[in-house]
C-alpha cells in the first residue's frame, strides 16, 4: 500500500510536523510505502536530505501547482492531508480534491482552535469549508467538539469520521549526549521539584498563570520549585516581553527553546510535573506524551481532558497554587497511580482506516502501484 502525507516536515517542531515525522516512521515500520510531501518550507529553509520526503519551493502559488500535479500522478492508494486551521486550502482545496477522486482522502486538522476559527468566519468561507470538506472520503476529528461541527455543521457522515487523537508516540526518544543536558541536570539538582511547561508564546497558552500560582506556593511552602519552560519559535512580541519579566522575577526557571521532540521527551522524563495552563486547547499531544512517561499532569478544566489529568480552574492563578499544593503533597500516591495509566496506540488506529478504505488486508502485501498507465513518483 502507498500512502501519501501532505503537510508540514521538520524543522521546525510543532504539533503537524512531528505528527507527520512520527505517522511516517510507524508506516514505514509496517512495510506501508510511505510519502510525505512538505507544503510548508520556507524558500530559503535547508532541511536534511530525505529520499522519501519531498520538500515544494517556491511562491505559495508555485507550490499549489507543484502539489496538483504530483497528486495527479501519484498512483497512491491513500492521500491523508494535515493542516492547522484549513485555511492553507481555502483557495484551490475544492479544485485539488476534485482531480484527485480517483484515490481515497483523508484529512485530519490538528489544531483545537478550528471550532472557534471556523464559527467567526463569513457565510462564503463556511460554504467553501463545507463543500470541500465533504469530498474527502474519510476525516479523522481530534475531539468531540470537532466531531460534532463535522456532522451538524458541515454535513459529513458520523460513518466518515473517525475520533482519533494526533497522539503518536516514539519507541526510542532518549538522547545520551545532548547538548543541553549538563545545564538541565544542573538546574535540577538545585531545587526540589521541578515542573515542566511548554509551547509557543501566545497569551492563549497561560505562561503567565504558572508563574503567578508558583509565587503563591513558595509563600506557602520552604520548597524550591524549578519551573523549566520550553519555548517554540511563533511568539506574540509584546506576550513574550510579560513573561519573559515575570521569568527573570522568579528565581528557579530554566528556559530552552526550539527543542526536537526527542531532546524534550528526554527532559520531560527527568521533571516531577507537566502542566499545560492553556485557555483553550485541542487533544494536547504534551499532555499524552506526559502521560505516557507516567508524568502526572495539572492542567486547566477545558473539555477533552483525558481522565488522569488534575484540573484547575482556567484562567486561576488560585485555584492552579491550590492544586500544585495537592500535587507536592500527595506526589507519591499520584506517581503510583500513573503506573495504570495505558493509552491506545493510534497509529494502529489510522492504519486500520488506511487498510479500510484502500479495502486492503493487514495480513498480505500489497504492490504500492495500482492498474494503469500513469507516471508515478
């Protein structure tokens, strides 16, 4: 079976690439002939060599072209295209996917703000968004919020949609020499817990909540607590000034930046706590990946949060300081209780559907090329 990843390759790291980097290892793994065509790069953006990734230049124009006429000869079984917020294919989605009915599609969005961006759009936008989101054969939702906004608002079929979290984690992450290690390992040992927060410096994510809630606690408690914070590249300036203050305020912090995601997952190893103080979120793969580890998590009471995860009240600073007491306190309970803690392995998951709609068997090989004369990359 051949199968198609259209979207984002790393650098840099973020919620689509490293989903992408990771789905394409797993298929691999499984003898699928995997793809990926990276959409995104930058025009003067260097990326590694990879025989079986391949990377458009040019305008944004140029690219669309690129795409459409790889796609036109591509003799894939299935085309899975990722996104953010859909936009990128507002304007020739509708085209592409009518040229490519012959091979079976796939679309996940991973971004948890789609509802909220897709509520505040005009009429045309939504009708464009309807009509082409309906020529995919198949849509895999991360939440069941999105869910829902597929079925009662954009008329996909309950049958077409499947409620699977972008969550794919690696077999082997840890990294012996890393760089930063000397610098992480010294930091914690100068405090006596140490808590992780991560991703990009928009307000939306609660940066500033940690902070004010861990000032509060010290008050409280004669502990050192180590907050490490792991930056990604996209940043709101003047968000990034506030908190980067109140950083230089608070005297155990520990900032790195622009990680790949097996440097992170090695560090996120070492911490006692990951927590994730967001506004609004999607299935955040940060919070998965904790849990994985048997990290505990505190995160803010938004819907969708798996079911191991200690909430606070959004927006809190408060309530958050009242949970991290809990958190400190009862820390060796909630270790043990993270020993049950098992999560499905989704990259199964999106195999079956591969398999379902190509109406392949898992159990046999299967020829990457279909009948028919068409040139093939």
């Amino acid at each position: 079976m051949k199968v198609i990843n259209v979207g984002r390759w790393p650098p840099p790291y973020g919620g689509v690439s490293s989903h992408i980097q990771r789905l394409h290892k797993f298929l691999l793994e499984k003898g699928v002939n995997s793809i990926v065509i990276d959409q995104f790069t930058k025009k003067h953006q260097n990326k590694e060599r990879n025989p079986q990734v391949i990377i458009l230049r040019g305008t944004r124009f140029q690219k669309y072209i690129q795409l459409y006429k790889l796609l036109s000869n591509s003799n894939a079984d299935i085309i899975h295209f990722h996104t953010s917020l859909f936009r990128n294919y507002i304007l020739g989605g509708f085209f592409l996917m009518k040229k490519i009915n012959d091979v079976k599609s796939v679309l996940t969005i991973h971004s948890g703000r789609f509802v909220a961006y897709y509520e505040k759009k005009n009429p045309a936008w939504k009708y464009v968004v309807r009509k082409t989101l309906n020529l995919f054969d198949h849509i895999i939702a991360l939440n069941e919020e999105q869910k829902l906004v597929y079925e009662n608002k954009l008329n996909i079929s309950a049958t077409n949609i499947s409620l699977i979290p972008s969550f794919l984690f690696p077999n082997d992450f840890r990294i012996s020499n890393m760089k930063q290690m000397h610098k992480v390992n010294t930091f914690l040992n100068s405090v006596d817990f140490t808590m992780l927060v991560s991703g990009r410096l928009f307000e939306l994510y609660g940066f500033e909540l940690v902070l004010s809630a861990t000032k509060r606690v010290i008050q409280q408690k004669n502990l050192k607590i180590g907050i490490i914070f792991i930056f990604y590249t996209a940043q709101d300036k003047n968000y990034k000034d506030r908190v980067m203050e109140s950083i230089r305020d608070y005297p155990y912090t520990l900032v790195l930046k622009d990680l790949s995601p097996e440097e992170y997952l090695t560090i996120l190893e070492k911490t006692h706590l990951y927590v994730r103080p967001t506004y609004s979120d999607g299935n955040s793969v940060s919070i998965l990946e904790a849990l994985t580890l048997k990290i505990p998590v505190l995160a803010s009471d938004i819907g969708g949060r798996p079911e191991e995860v200690i909430l606070f009240k959004t927006g809190s600073d408060i309530n958050l300081a009242d949970k991290l007491v809990y958190c400190i306190d009862n820390y060796s309970e909630l270790k043990e209780q993270m020993e049950y803690c098992k999560l499905e392995n989704n990259g199964i998951r999106i195999l079956d559907i591969y398999y379902k709609l190509a109406q392949k068997d898992h159990r046999t090989e299967h020829s990457s090329l279909k009948n028919g004369n068409r040139k093939s990359f």
